[in-house]
C-alpha cells in the first residue's frame, strides 16, 4: 500500500505534518525526495480539501439543525 493510499485514514494533525515535510523536501531534498514530494503533495492538497469541505458542511447541518430546534421551540405554546 502506497503512501497515497494511506492518506485517507490518517489523522488531520499527520496529513499537517506530512504536508509541511513534503513542501520542505521538495525544496530542499534530494532529487529522489523532490520527485516524492512533487507526488504526493496534491494528493494531500487534495485530501486536505476534502476533509476542509465535509468539515464545513456538517457544521453548516448542525446550524441548520440548531435553527429549527430554535423555531420549533419558539412554536411551542408556554405551558
């Protein structure tokens, strides 16, 4: 299994360090480490988005949630 193939089931902290180690390698690596991190960097940029993006919809839910349990309570006549 590849490093790429990983990438999903890694914690957002290690995709992080990952990402700032692949942009450091790519600078600053070797050949060989420079032709990895040009791989592998928009798979993660990739990942990072997807994660970004799902993050940012369940939060949008819950407001939305959040907001009709406010209207249905306000609905509710005082007992």
């Amino acid at each position: 299994m590849s490093l790429i193939d990983r990438l999903p089931s890694m914690a957002d902290a290690d995709l992080g360090n990952l990402r700032a180690n692949a942009v450091r390698l790519g600078e600053t690596g070797s050949a060989a480490q420079r032709s990895t991190a040009e791989k592998l960097l928009p798979a993660l940029d990739a990942e990072l988005e997807s994660r970004k993006a799902a993050k940012h919809q369940r939060l949008a839910e819950a407001g939305k949630a959040r907001a009709r349990a406010r209207k249905a309570a306000a609905a509710q006549p005082p007992e």
